[in-house]
C-alpha cells in the first residue's frame, strides 16, 4: 500500500449533524499521543485561535498559530495537530456544499501554502462573534422553526468573512506559487466551469495542453488526491445543493449533470457521499 492510500480519510458524518459541526475549546494544553494522527478530512475546517498557541503540520509543513489568527483547511489536506498551550479557540467542520463557489475560489487560490492570517482585534471579535451565533443555532432542537435554514444563513457569513480575510491576504502580496500548483489552480478553475459536460482526466489535460499523467501528478502532489477525486466531488457537490435546495428528481438531477444512466448516477453519488441521493435530501431536510 501507498503512503498516500495509507493516510486515513476522515468522514463529517462521524459527528457533524446536517453537514456541520462546531465546537468552542478553552483553555486547553495539550501534546504527545492526545494530539490525533495525520489524516486527511472530507470536508472544510475552519479554526479562529482567539488566545494561546497552536502548533501543526499542514501538508507537511509546521505551522505555528497565534492568538488572534484564523485558519482554513481544505478537503484532502493532510494535517495533524502537534500542541496546543493554553488555548482558547472555535473550530467548525462543513460539509463542501455549506460552501459557495465565491468563497471555495478564494480558498484554494492560496494552495499549497495555506496558511494561518492574522486579524486586527475588530475583525477576530466580528469573525467569534458571528461563530457564537453559529453555535446558538447549531445547538437548537431539530423542531425550532427554520433552524437549518438560519444555520446555513450563519455559515455562509462565517465562511465569508474567513474568506474576506484569506482574500485581503492575498492583496498584501504572496510568493509565486510553483508550476504543479498553478496547473492545479488552472484545473480547477476550469472543473468548475466544466464538470456537467466534462469527465474525464484526459479531456481536462487536453484543455490545458498538457499530458494526463503529468495533470495526475501535479494535482496529486498539491492536493494529495488523484483528478478523478476532484471531477467526482464537484459533481456530488452540485448534487447535493440541488437535493437540498430544490424537489427536482433523482433522474433529473443526474441529467442536469451530465449523467443519462440515472442508476449509475445513484451509485457514484452514493459511493462517494456515503448514503443514497434521497437519503441525503431527508436527513438534511430534518
């Protein structure tokens, strides 16, 4: 087995409810085998460190976060926590389709080296303030009236202010990234624009003029996932947005992206997301 097959997946459906899980840690101190191993996440996590000292490996590199930062890690990241030193922090796991494209452009813009952004006092009071709110609601009974639609409302505010930060980052200036990077960001620009008419590998490195071996190669090295990964979750993605957000059917969705054989669409949605289409729709229609 792979160094890279070897390294574990973990699920939001382990402890997230209806896509979302949020947390708020205080005062914690914490190292050696308490702190869990490298694995990769399919999903987004976002941390705002409000106090103390966090230190991680992020794709393995080590970062040292302060109080007063806030941090984003992607799907398919590897990562894994080091020590923590009297600190106090909000930490938010969402599911990919809490995620507007706005926002996820602006976040792997900064692939391969995401790294923590500092914030001025103003902006990490707004940026907590706002994950508090998140929590209040998050923590409401399932029969509170609109709670999952407030829910989704305060999670697109979070995840927009996290990438208003990441963005005014961006315009103070960053390194130039270095080629598999750039093919990656290119890839995945045009995936989001393609990915209805466009499936395989191949027919994405032909657009970019390159070899699909090499496009393989480079987006596994910035990602740690292979381009078929990447095709198949912006393909679920969409699905899931139009499970939830509208009633159309099954066969109609999968013929929206793409996908004549609906059967076919049900079992690669399934595979991928864990639980059938329908099944999908109910449980985070609850």
């Amino acid at each position: 087995m792979s160094k890279i097959s070897a390294i574990p997946v973990h699920t939001l459906n382990e402890k997230a409810r209806q896509g979302i899980f949020i947390r708020k840690y205080d005062n914690q101190s914490i190292s050696g085998p308490r702190i869990r191993n490298a694995h990769r996440d399919d999903h987004y996590i976002f941390i705002l460190l409000e106090k103390g000292m966090g230190r991680m490996m992020l794709d393995f590199n080590e970062l040292k976060v302060r109080g007063g930062a806030l941090l984003c890690i992607l799907p398919g990241q590897v990562h894994q926590g080091i020590a923590l030193h009297n600190t106090s922090a909000w930490f938010v796991a969402m599911d990919t389709s809490y995620i507007s494209d706005h926002y996820r452009a602006v976040f792997e813009l900064q692939l391969p080296q995401l790294q923590a952004v500092r914030l001025k006092r103003s902006e990490m009071e707004r940026v907590g303030a706002c994950m508090q709110l998140l929590e209040k609601e998050f923590l409401q009974a399932d029969s509170c009236p609109f709670r999952q639609q407030v829910v989704r409302s305060l999670a697109d505010a979070m995840t927009g202010l996290f990438a208003r930060a990441y963005a005014t980052e961006m315009e103070s200036g960053q390194p130039a990234a270095k080629r598999p990077a750039l093919i990656t960001r290119q890839f995945k620009s045009l995936l989001q624009s393609s990915y209805k008419t466009i499936k395989s590998p191949s027919a994405y490195a032909n657009t970019l003029n390159i070899s699909p071996s090499y496009l393989n190669e480079a987006v596994r090295m910035t990602t740690g996932m292979p381009v078929s990964y990447w095709i198949h979750q912006e393909i679920i993605l969409e699905a899931k947005r139009m499970l939830y957000y509208t009633d159309v059917t099954v066969k109609e969705i999968a013929y929206a992206l793409g996908y004549e054989d609906h059967t076919y669409f049900s079992r690669l949605f399934h595979k991928i997301a864990g639980m059938p289409p329908l099944a999908f729709r109910q449980k985070h229609r609850e």
